[in-house]
C-alpha cells in the first residue's frame, strides 16, 4: 500500500476542474482517516456528519466529488443523493458511496438513485486517488458536454425564427404522443417563462418601466440554457427555445416516458434550476420571475384525437395559473378536463395537491421579489 508521503498527488488542475471533495460519514475516527488521506493527495476536504448536514453545504458550495456513507443517522447516503439528484442541484458532481455492501439488490438501488461509484473504505490510497480522478475526469467530461450542447442550443435559436421553433416543438410533441399512444405509455411537456419582475402584472408605471428596462443578456439566456440541459435526461427529453426577446423567454421541454405521477416533481426540479441560476448569475437577483405549467398523456384515457396544440394548450394554461386562483385556475382546470389530460393540481381532470402545497410558497416569493411600487 502506498504511504501518504509516497502517495501521487491529484492532477485536477489539467482537467480544469477543482480539487475539491465533499466527504459525509457519522464516524468521527472513520471521517479524520479519510479525510487525513484525501489532504495528504492533494485535495481540499469539507467535512459533513450526516446527509443533512452534507444538503446544507451544497447550498453554499459546489464539490465535484462528493464521497459519503451509506449508513449514517438523520439522512444517510442514498437519502443525500435521491434529494441532490430529485432538487436538480449538483446535477454534474460525482458520487461516490462508501459501502461494504455487495448486494446486488443494494447496488442496483443506488446506482438507480444516481450513485456513479463505489468504494470500500479499507481501499488502499492508490485505489482511491484512482477513483478519485476517474470522478473529476468525468465532471470535466459532463461539464464540456453541457457547455457545448448550451452554446448549440444557443446559437440554433439566434438562426431559427420563432415559427420555425415553434414547428419543430409540436411536431416532436406530436410523435411522442403516437409513440406513447402505440405502446399505451404516457408522455408529457413543460412550458416555462422567464420574465421581468413585474412585466406581467405592473401595478405602477415606474414597476413597468424597470420590467421594461431588464433585460436578458446572453451570457444569462446561456446560464438559462445550461441549467434546463443539466435538469433534464440528456439524449432523452427535448428542450426547445420557441420564443425570445430582450425581455423575456420562453421554454418548452418534451418529456416522453414520463406521466401525471412524476410531473409535479420535475416541474419543481427545472424551476428550481432556473431560480438557481437566476440567483448566482443575473446582475439583479429579483429581476425576473419563472412559470412552469405542466401537462401529461395520460395512457389509462383512450383520446386518440387529442392533438399536440391541445396538449400546448394545457401546459399553457397551468403555466399562467401557476398557483393563483380564479380566473385562471379555472382556464387551467377546464383545458385540462376539456381535453382529457392531466396537470399537477387536484382539481378537475388532475392528479395532485402540488399547486396548492406551493400556493403559500409562491405567493410569499412573489411579494418577496416585487419591486416596491412607491420605491
């Protein structure tokens, strides 16, 4: 076994990506070797005692290796990466399980909630720097990997005119749809805006002067980009960019495979991608507001007529409501049953309480943000 002095040293500068490691294990022996290990290869180690700890530092820092226990009390491994993994955070890191499980039930269950390796703490240095760097040459690879498919989905947007986008949207939604009617499988879509604080419901002329005056750079528009790709099933879902100005965006995401049951969660997945982004990259961190309205086949209802504009027609609907009541609660609901499709809300042709759980959550986010009409 190679000794600490002996020990090759990480080469994480040529992958340009940082040395860094998030090690989680409730054993303060085990945690002070490891972590003894780790620095003595050239790493920066950040320690955590449980996975909520471990949640808690992932809100203030990124680490391109998060290295953790299984068992641990409060929230152990698997529990830390099914939420990492479910929140959209971290989506590009690199997790490794510390485990002395062999099963392959058990393996099978964490390779599934998103584990990429594993490795037993009795490893030798040599094994683990192995590991170790395998980790931060895959990070390297995912990050090059969604910068590049970003900068394509960028720059296809500045050539193609809206109504070519807005072509391609409903007719890769329209074969998802006779895909999944073939095989009796749902498919769904999500329609976000991203716009000014205030564009939609100025209050004021000086509000709807500032809304008029943010604007959407294409250093953000690219931020907006990147966030969507890495929330998504690369080669799997479709984002497309279907219409933009300096003001405001609009997004679309076709979701084959996925139904009413998984909907409500990865519409809170890509929201909170996109807050995110706004939050580390936009020069005003409450200058712009998201909507995600969601709409899924559902493959128990036999409506072979229903058409991919419908389908639009509901998400867009449910995107506009996005919690508020009224007028356009009712507008989402009656597409919804009209049209025999489901939304994430318990009323009328719907499948469950989301919108109403985030009904406090939003409202208090919107009056949070708003710019004072008397400022």
């Amino acid at each position: 076994m190679a000794t600490a002095l002996d020990l090759p040293k990480v080469r994480a500068r040529e992958l340009g990506v940082p040395a860094k490691v998030l090690l989680v294990d409730d054993d303060d022996l085990e945690l002070s070797l490891m972590s003894d290990r780790l620095l003595a290869a050239g790493f920066q180690v950040t320690t955590a005692r449980n996975g909520e700890e471990a949640l808690q530092l992932l809100k203030q820092e990124w680490f391109p290796v998060i290295l953790a226990d299984w068992q641990m009390p409060v929230m152990d491994g698997i529990q830390l990466i099914e939420q990492l993994r479910d929140s959209g955070r971290d989506s590009s890191s690199y997790f490794i399980m510390l485990s002395v499980r062999t099963d392959s039930q058990d393996l099978e269950r964490g390779y599934c909630a998103g584990v990429d390796d594993y490795l037993s703490k009795k490893s030798s240095d040599t094994e683990i720097l192995a590991r170790l760097e395998a980790g931060l040459h895959t990070v390297a690879l995912r990050r090059s990997l969604r910068e590049s498919r970003a900068t394509l989905a960028l720059m296809q947007s500045q050539v193609t005119t809206s109504m070519d986008a807005k072509t391609h949207l409903v007719s890769r939604l329209q074969a998802e749809m006779a895909r999944a009617r073939r095989y009796r499988r749902s498919c769904s879509v999500l329609l976000l805006g991203i716009f000014p604080q205030g564009n939609a419901s100025a209050s004021t002329n000086e509000v709807a002067a500032e809304a008029q005056a943010t604007t959407i750079e294409d250093s953000l528009r690219l931020q907006f980009v990147q966030a969507l790709n890495g929330a998504i099933r690369i080669d799997v879902d479709t984002v497309v960019l279907y219409e933009a100005d300096d003001h405001h965006l609009r997004f679309a995401i076709v979701l084959p495979e996925t139904g009413p049951a998984e909907i409500s969660i990865i519409r809170s997945r890509v929201r909170g991608a996109l807050m995110q982004s706004i939050r580390e990259h936009a020069t005003k961190v409450n200058a712009f507001e998201v909507s995600v309205g969601a709409a899924s086949v559902d493959p128990a209802v036999d409506r072979p007529e229903l058409t991919a504009e419908e389908l639009l027609t509901a998400a867009e609907n449910c995107r506009r409501c996005m919690a508020s009541c009224g007028a356009r609660r009712l507008a989402a609901v009656q597409s919804s049953v009209v049209y025999q499709v489901a939304i994430p809300c318990r009323y009328g042709y719907a499948v469950a309480d989301h919108c109403l759980e985030l009904d406090h959550r939003y409202a208090d986010e919107r009056q949070s943000t708003q710019p004072a009409a008397n400022a």
